[in-house]
C-alpha cells in the first residue's frame, strides 16, 4: 500500500531474507539488518542436576543440556527514533 507492492511480493522478499539470515548466522553467529537491528547467537553451557534455592526454598532442579540461543538487539538509530 504505502510502496505500491503486492504482499505476496514482500512475503517472498522476507522469506528469502530469513533464509539469508539463517546461513549467516550458522556462518558467523552475527547478523545485522542496517537500520532495523543485529541478531546474534550465543551458546548456552549446559547445567547441572541439583538443588537451589529459589525464593527462600530449597527446589531439585533438572539437568538441561547445553543449547543456541537467539537474540535480536534493536540499532541505536532506531532507539533514539522512541
């Protein structure tokens, strides 16, 4: 509507973005959309079995294994914009 392009167009064009974003990111672990933000992963260590303490009590937690985690952090253009 506000740049004259059907939304099956700009439907492809993100999917192809997605895609591209993906391979960089399993490439070089950072991805950034100039202007929009900057994607990044980082591993996460794995965690033993055992008890903690939450909120005064003493609670049996389970083991996770290590995993990828994701995460999109806005440019400092944009935060200044709000």
């Amino acid at each position: 509507t506000g740049c004259e392009l059907k939304k099956k167009d700009v439907s492809k064009v993100l999917a192809s973005l997605a895609e591209i974003g993906a391979g960089e990111l399993k490439k070089s672990a950072v991805f950034t959309l100039p202007g929009i933000c900057r994607i990044k992963t980082r591993r996460k260590p794995a965690t033993k079995a055992g008890k903690r303490e939450v909120f005064g009590k003493v609670v049996m937690v389970k083991a996770k294994p290590a995993k990828t985690v994701v995460k999109a952090f806005p440019v400092a253009a944009l935060k200044k914009q709000f």
